[in-house]
C-alpha cells in the first residue's frame, strides 16, 4: 500500500496552526493544534463524546 495512513483534511492559521487529520484505514478524525512550540492532537468528537468518523467511501 503506498497510501499515507494519515490524511490531512484541514488548516488553518500560520503561527497557531490548526489542523484536521483523517485516519485512511478507520475514518477517526484527528484535530492537531499547534502554538509555537507546543503541539497536541486529539481525537475529534461529536456532541455524544463519540470519535467523528469521516466517510471513506468519498475522497477525503
């Protein structure tokens, strides 16, 4: 498979970078945020504290 696993969907900002990553083999959504040298992802979830998965069968 050449296919990176991790797919970034989103950005936005310059210095403080916020980002949107796609798991390619679950569909988990990732949210990456990053503030001069400091950085953190976490999973991206709905209002029932459930992980959002993006539909695979689309391009992401």
């Amino acid at each position: 498979m050449n296919e990176e696993r991790f797919k970034k969907t989103y950005t936005q900002g310059k210095l403080n970078v916020t980002e949107i990553w796609v798991d390619q083999e679950t569909g988990v959504q990732y949210v990456f945020h990053m503030a001069g040298y400091a950085g953190g992802m976490t999973p991206l979830l709905d209002a029932d504290g459930k992980p959002c998965i993006a539909d695979l069968t689309k391009d992401v």
